[in-house]
C-alpha cells in the first residue's frame, strides 16, 4: 500500500453522505515522507472545485504563516479529517468524521509517518485527543497520540474572522505556535 493507491481508492469512496455533495475528493498532498503533518477539517468551497487541500482563503493564510516560519509548504503533508465538502461548508458530523478518517487519515498517518501532527481547529484536535476540546485551551500545548507528537493550532478560518495582531489574539498566538513547531521539527 502506498499513498497514491489509497488515493485511488479514496476517489471512488461512497461510504457516507458527503459523498452524494461533493465535486472532487479532496485526499491530501504533500511530502509523503512528511516529518509534519498538518490535519484540517474538511474541503471547503474552493478546495472541493481543484481537488486540493488548503487553496481557498484559509489555505493562502495557512502558507502564509508556514512561510513567515521557514517551513515549506511542500515539505509538510496537509489533509483533512474529512475528504469531501460538507454542505455549506458545515462541521463534519461525528460518523461523517468517523467513517472517513477509520477509511483514510488513520492510513495515511500511518503511511506518512510523521514525527508531529498539527491539528488545524477544534473538529481535527478532537480526532487526536479524543474528546469535545476548547482549542482556546488545547492549543499551543503538546499531546502524544500513538507515540505522535500532536500540537493543535487555531484553523486559519478562525484567524481571517479574527484579524487583530494584538498581544494575546488568536493571530500573535498562532505566530508563537507555529514558531514552536518549526523549533520541534529542527
Ligand atoms: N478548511 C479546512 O479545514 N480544510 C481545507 O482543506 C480548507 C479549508
């Protein structure tokens, strides 16, 4: 098994209702040796139109703050806890959420094997800490799932709602995060 082929499986999944919405399956892409894995919540608008993780709005901010850090985007792998555009850009519900990542994320983790996963806002943190979280009180702090290093982060969405750079705001604290990841992965 390889990424490719369980991508090629992926496209043709009809094992719960998103898939009847949904334009494209959105899988993932990136480094398939990746020692980051970056894990959002599910495509979105733009993302479900070119088959691509993080290309809207959230994803130009998301490269933007991987850029300010030194960390290429190319060298990390970026999926989501979902591979199909829930309608109207709704959360994902639990057995959506469920089916989908027992089908693909728990494979491609295992495939990509990273040393640290970045949970991108409070759906893709609870898929790594098992239970409802506050991402105002997970994030920036370090979890172990399976022997992986797991550091929630706020989702980009939430920053481009919440623009201030203030001491203390959601933007000056995913700056800290994202410095703190990068230092992690030296
Ligand atoms: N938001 C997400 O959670 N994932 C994407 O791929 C795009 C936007």
């Amino acid at each position: 098994m390889n990424l490719d082929v369980l991508e090629a499986q992926a496209k043709a999944c009809t094992a719960c209702r998103l898939a009847e919405g949904r334009t494209q399956v959105v899988f993932g892409e990136g480094n398939p040796d990746a020692n980051l894995m970056i894990v959002g919540e599910g495509p979105g608008e733009e993302e479900d139109k070119t088959g691509r993780p993080f290309v809207g709005k959230a994803g130009q901010l998301l490269n933007r703050i991987l850029e300010a850090a030194g960390i290429p985007r190319e060298e990390v792998y970026i999926t989501n806890i979902v591979k199909c555009r829930p309608p109207g850009n709704r959360a994902p519900l639990p057995d959506e959420a469920k089916i989908c990542t027992d089908k693909w994320l728990l494979k491609q983790i295992e495939l990509v094997a990273p040393q640290i996963i970045v949970p991108l806002g409070a759906v893709a943190a609870e898929f790594f800490l098992g239970d409802k979280v506050s991402i105002t009180k997970v994030r920036g702090q370090w979890f172990t799932w399976h022997g992986i290093r797991v550091f929630p982060m706020f989702h980009p969405a939430y920053l481009l709602r919440n623009p201030s750079r203030a001491q203390g705001s959601p933007k000056h604290l995913t700056w800290l995060d994202i410095q703190e990841v990068k230092k992690a992965l030296e």
